[in-house]
C-alpha cells in the first residue's frame, strides 16, 4: 500500500450563526477501503510484507456488517493475499450468504471462521490460538486498532487541518480518536463520539495517545449498532442538503451529536470544527435489508443511485 497523493477535499457544511462545520471526505480515498480503515491498515500491512512472510495471509476479526472485515477483504484481493475473517455469531455461518458485507467479503476471497459471542469476548485466547496455528500470519486486532494504526491515523492530519478547533471523529475500537489526540495541534480540541456502549474506551485511548486533549461523548443511542428512526432522518436530511452520504453506525450518529452540541452552545462562538468523514458506507445495504424486515423506514443511499 501507499500513501495516496488524492488531496481530500474538506467541504463546509453552512450553518446559521458564527459557529463553523467543515467535514474530511476521507470516505473517497479508495473504493473500498475507506476512510480510517485505509490509514489504520497501511503500516500494518507494509510492515508485515517488508519482512518477506512465506505463504502471506490476513487474520482480522469483525461482526456480520464490520467495515474492517469489508475492507481487509478489499485489501488482501488487491494484494492478491489470503485473508481469514473470524466472525461474532455462530449463527451466521447457516446464512452469511444473506448478509451484504460478508458476501462482499467472500467475493473478495475471504474465509470465514464464525465463533460464538463469548469466545470472540476472548480475543486474547483466540489470538493465541491462530498465531499457533498460522504462525506466518498478520494477525490484526478488531477495527485495526494497534501502534501502526495510529501511525497511519496521522495522515488523517495535515496542514490544512492545523486551523482548526475542534476535530471530531466517531469512535468504535478508539484507533482513530487516539491517533487524533496523538498528533493533533496543542491547541486543538479532539472530539471522540462513541457508537459503543464501553465505559474501557477513555483509558484505552489515554494509553494509546499519551494526551489528555480528548473528549469522549455518547452517541450510541442505546447500544452498537442500533438505529433509530431519528438517526435515519438525521441521515436523509443531511443528504439532502448538503449532498453528503452518511452512515447509520459512525458518522450518522457522530454528526447529529455534533449538531446537538451546537444547539445547545457547547461550542465557543467563533468555533472551527473538523469532523472527520470515516467511511463505511458499505454497511448502509446491510442496514437497509434490516430496517425492510422490520417495516421501517429506509436510509436513502444516494451512492446507489
């Protein structure tokens, strides 16, 4: 992989008032491996394919609509490199073919290893377990999240991010938030806004960061990918008018929060925020397919279009 010379374009979202909103479309560095996935796998896989491994492969693991899944299929087909996803669910190893992003997956060549809720809890007994039996393997933690993620993370930064306030991404795994926090500007402000429900997250990215210039806040509605009918009106409108495509799990939620805070003053006037679009609207299909079986409404994909 290489860094890629696409200058992302940082669009601004209008506002009434002296408060400014600008977003990061890291979602158009690549077709597939988008957003934060692209700069948390990036020393990842250089690093392991500068030791020269014999028979190279990818280990990772991911749920049943995971981005990392998606696009480490993406990554290992484009390098031509065996990939092994270990599944949350062992149920869905009777109707992977159902869902979107493991058949997108697999079309990618991707094996899949489907384990129960409790055992993938236990990453640290399943990690082992793999590394004895695929000892020439690159094992990658779930979302990507490790050292030379954040080392990619950093190209999230540049100099056209240095004016800026406030910078804003949602958070999963907390890879990206702490490589944020970890190359940011003295005076700037990083925003984490989670999707899960993990009371762990702050003293993970504390540790990965070594600054105490975040903020982590609420964003889940509940739980991990749940979605709720004001998050897909969020999505629909913001769509509409500003063109943008968003997101049910991360930047959906990470930008309604955002526009709550403005609301409600939490921002000093005169504010610059960056928010920082992390991809993974391959998920929105998957979504879809969930929101028809419960006769709800749907997100408007315009990429489908």
């Amino acid at each position: 992989m290489k860094i890629p010379d696409t200058q992302i374009p940082i669009i601004e979202i209008p506002l009434k008032g002296n408060i400014q909103l600008f977003i990061k479309r890291e979602d158009l560095i690549h077709p597939q491996i988008s957003g934060n996935k692209y700069w948390k796998l990036l020393y990842n896989i250089n690093n392991y394919l500068d030791e020269d491994p014999k028979n190279p492969s990818i280990i990772t693991f991911g749920g049943a609509f995971s981005n990392h899944i998606s696009a480490v299929s993406a990554l290992g087909k484009d390098l031509e490199i065996k990939t092994l996803g270990i599944i949350r669910g062992e149920e869905l190893q009777s109707k992977w073919q159902q869902n979107p992003t493991l058949k997108f997956a697999h079309e990618n060549g991707m094996d899949f290893r489907f384990v129960t809720r409790e055992d993938f809890r236990d990453k640290e007994i399943l990690t082992k377990n793999l590394e004895i039996e695929f000892p020439n393997a690159l094992i990658i933690p779930e979302g990507g999240t490790n050292e030379f993620a954040l080392k990619g993370i950093q190209h999230l930064l540049n100099s056209d991010t240095k004016s800026f306030d406030y910078l804003c991404t949602a958070v999963g795994t907390g890879g990206t938030v702490a490589g944020i926090s970890k190359f940011a500007e003295e005076n700037q402000k990083v925003l984490g806004f989670k999707v899960v429900d993990d009371h762990s997250l702050n003293d993970s990215v504390l540790k990965l960061s070594e600054r105490n210039n975040f903020e982590l806040i609420e964003a889940h509605d509940g739980s991990y990918g749940k979605i709720t009918d004001e998050n897909i009106r969020f999505i629909n409108d913001f769509s509409e008018k500003f063109g943008i495509q968003l997101e049910p799990i991360y930047t959906g939620k990470m930008m309604k929060k955002v526009f709550e805070l403005i609301e409600v003053s939490y921002f000093p006037e005169n504010s610059k925020i960056l928010a920082f679009h992390t991809g993974g609207l391959q998920g929105i299909e998957g979504a879809n397919e969930m929101l028809r079986k419960q006769k709800r409404d749907l997100i408007i994909n315009r990429n489908a279009l």
